[in-house]
C-alpha cells in the first residue's frame, strides 16, 4: 500500500516508477471499501478514475509534460457537480440525480492531471456542524469513531485524516471546511469571496459559500489554491484578481504583524486546554520575532444570529427550485400540483433544511424583512468595517478555529442552538468575506487535535499559508 506524504513526493515516485496512477486507484478503492464503516464515501467512480488513471501512466511513459496535480486522487463534495455523475447534497430531495455538466473547479482539477474519485458525505445541502444531517447517515471521525468529525464537510474531512484520498475539495458557508478540518487534524481554508468560482458548487447561501481544499499539509493546499483559483465566465462573483503563486510563498523568513482576538481566545465556554494551547502558539509566533498582540473584537455575540438570519434567507430563495416538479424526488403520494409541491419538499428535505428553510421564508416575510433581514445586512456591514479596521493595522488575524474539540454523536443535536455556537469563530470570516483557514496546532488530553484559525486580508492567502506552514 502506497504511502501518502505530500503531492511532491507522490510525483516523484509516479515519475521514478514506484508506483503508478492505475495502482493507485486500485489501492484507494480497495482502503474505501476497507473503512466503508466510516461512511465517508456516497459514491466511488471507480471506472472513470481509472481512465483517468490510464491517461496519466501513458503521459508518464511518453514522458509527456504532467499537470500540476498529476496523479493526485481527489475526492469532491456531494455538492459539487461532476458530468455524467451523480450529485445529491446528502439529500432524498435529489435522489437519483446526474450532473449534466461539471463545476469549474472539477474542470480545472482534470485539466491539470488529477484524478477524482468519488463523492463525499456531507451534512443535507451543507447546513450542520456535525455530519449528523445527511440523509445517507453520520460520516464517523476517523480519530475517534465515537464523535463526529464536524460538518458539514465532513466526509471530506474524514476521507482525508483516514488516507483514503489524497485531497478533497469541500465547500464552506460559515466554517464548513475549518471546522471539520480542527475536529479532524487536517488543514482546510477558505478562500477570499469570489477567488474560486462557484459554478457548479449547488448553493447553499449564494454570499457566503466558497468552495476550498482540505489537504494533509499546508503545501498540498498551496499547490490546490492555486489550481482552481480564479476568474470565471460562469460566475460572475468570481474575481479577476491576479492568482498568486502560493505554494512559492510558504516558509518564508517574513515577520508578521498578528492580531489575536481577546474575545475568542478568552471566551466563556472555551475548553481550557484549547486556550492553552492557542497561548503557547502566540509566546512561540513571538519567540520567532512576530508582533502579537491581542485586538478587542466587540462583535462576536452578534455574529452567529447575523449568519443564521443572512443565509436562512438565501437557503429559503435557492432551495425553492427544488419542489419535485423539475428533477430529484417527486412524492408518489402527490394527487395535484399543489400537493406535489408540499409532499415532494415534505418528504424530500430533512429536519434541519426545513428548519432553515422555514427560518428564512420567516426573516424575509412582510413585516419582518426590516426587522431581521435588513438589520442582518447592516450588522453584516458592521462586522466587515470592523475586520477590515483590524487589518489596516495587522497582517493577519489569529483565534482558535473552535471551543472545543470533536464531540460525541448526539451530545449537541437536540439543541439547534448550541449546535449553531459551534460555528462561533468561523462565521466571521464568511460574514466578512475574508480568507480563513484551520491547521492542527495541539493534541487535546482526549486524543483529539485542536486547531488554530488564520485569517487574512482580502486576497492575501499568501499570508496566511505562509504563517500557517511554519505553525
């Protein structure tokens, strides 16, 4: 069995002819199959990875020039369109559904050589913070099969910390990629609003969602970023902003100007050992001649209400296409259209999408739209202004990426609320439309990884790989 490292080294071996891409997919179908108990996979594409696979040994033995991510196997989340394969969100709703085109990142990733797998559970149409919301059943964390691996990419989480692909692409609306990336000890980022097209990503809360990698190390993510980065004809929210070289700006010898919010870093209910371990990354970041210093962010309370009023509202306008009338399930109870609509939506969604849904029809309604909707969007204003304030004097922004560490499955699902404070230093990011990524900083006395969350200025990912590689 072939052992992963990094996407360099992989190269190095498929070049030298250690391994092949065939080989590879064999090996990976294999491990899939092996902790199918995981339930990390909806789907394997086990025929056309390996004409994928084919492709990329012919190249290495015609010693053809290879692309960027030669042999790289990657799985994508079940959100993310794939031509000819099927996409469901982890929902009944799409049942059955084929993907009658592929989304801009997929392109991009086969345009340079890699090789795509399958398709990842996730929480239904990516609202959860735990996994436990997918119609096909709970993704288990690899590190402890107890707790949840986070969501609600989870399953891209948990196919990356169990090696059963390389990389995975998942998507992140309020912490979707960060959080099961800390609960998991992978790296996982979300980048600047609009620096990765969202064609093809099947929307969730169309200004907040981004699509990101999680990847085993910094490096990896770099060379990903940069891959399907940029601007995009489909997607007009895509920036024409220059796409660095990242994976050329890590490790450099470059003193950063940080800031650590007091507010996270100290905040009631964070785990003790958490906080601890946040404290000693800030004395080391200082020792290697950093200026760390804590900010006063007065926000935080008003972030998660905002992030739930804000992408309710957009998750009530972007799901109400999917009414059984068109594609995906259609109800065999239905008798008219009226009741097709309502049976279809009824038994087609889950709990908490139509807990969202229902919450954002609410906001956006007569006589609450100024209340809740309109005041969201101020309050969205506000945060911006302030991060951005914070940045005209700081390089970059550091917090813990969560208060804790994994739990266990069915410890926060009866209570909505306190499941949605587990994304209570990730929606920041989002709200303001700033990159943020989480790498593994610490073990936890439980076993499990903590993870510390970089933020940075609009489009300086740079930054932020650069400091995240040298933690």
């Amino acid at each position: 069995m072939y052992s992963f490292s990094n996407i360099k080294k992989l190269q190095e071996d498929l070049k030298a002819g250690t391994i092949t891409c065939q080989k590879l997919v064999e090996e990976t179908v294999l491990s899939i199959q092996q902790k199918k108990h995981l339930n990390a996979f909806l789907e394997v594409f086990e025929s056309s990875a390996m004409e994928l696979a084919k492709k990329v040994d012919e190249k290495i033995a015609a010693k053809k020039p290879l692309g960027k991510l030669a042999g790289v196997i990657v799985g994508i989340k079940d959100n993310i369109c794939y031509k000819g394969h099927k996409v469901s969100c982890s929902s009944k709703i799409l049942e059955g559904f084929e993907s009658l085109y592929s989304a801009t990142v997929v392109e991009k990733l086969l345009a340079e050589d890699a090789i795509i797998i399958g398709r990842l559970n996730c929480d239904e149409f990516a609202m959860g913070s735990s996994n436990e919301n997918s119609a096909y059943g709970n993704v288990l964390n690899p590190l402890n099969e107890k707790c949840v691996p986070g969501g609600s990419s989870g399953g891209a989480a948990a196919a990356v910390a169990a090696n059963l692909c390389h990389v995975t692409l998942g998507s992140d609306t309020g912490g979707s990629i960060r959080q099961p990336a800390s609960f998991t000890g992978t790296v996982g980022m979300k980048p600047t609003y609009g620096r990765i097209s969202r064609y093809g990503l099947i929307a969730y809360a169309s200004s907040f969602d981004q699509i990101g990698p999680i990847t085993k190390n910094v490096q990896d993510a770099a060379l990903v970023l940069e891959v399907i980065a940029g601007l995009d004809k489909h997607d007009n929210t895509s920036s024409s902003h220059k796409v660095d070289i990242y994976s050329a700006q890590i490790n450099s010898d470059k003193k950063y100007k940080i800031a650590y919010l007091k507010e996270c870093v100290f905040a009631d209910g964070i785990d003790p050992e958490v906080q601890q371990t946040i404290l000693a990354h800030i004395e080391k970041l200082k020792k290697e001649g950093h200026t760390v210093e804590p900010v006063s962010f007065p926000y935080l309370e008003f972030l998660v209400p905002t992030y739930y009023v804000l992408t309710t509202a957009e998750a009530s306008s972007n799901l109400s296409k999917f009414d059984g009338m068109h594609f995906g399930y259609r109800s065999p109870n239905a008798t008219d259209l009226e009741s097709t609509y309502k049976k279809s939506r009824a038994e087609g969604f889950g709990k908490e999408v139509k807990r969202r849904i229902m919450l954002g029809t609410f906001v956006l309604s007569a006589g609450y739209y100024d209340a809740y909707y309109s005041k969201g969007q101020k309050v969205r204003r506000v945060i911006q202004n302030k991060t951005k304030e914070i940045f005209s004097n700081y390089d970059l922004i550091i917090t813990p990426t969560t208060p804790g560490t994994a739990f266990e499955f069915g410890k926060n699902s009866q209570d909505p609320i306190k499941m949605y404070l587990e994304d209570i230093f990730t929606v920041q990011a989002p709200i303001a439309g700033i990159p943020a990524m989480s790498v593994p900083c610490g073990l936890h006395s439980n076993g499990l990884p903590i993870g510390l969350q970089i933020m940075a200025n609009f489009f300086e990912e740079g930054k932020m790989l650069d400091l995240a590689g040298r933690i």
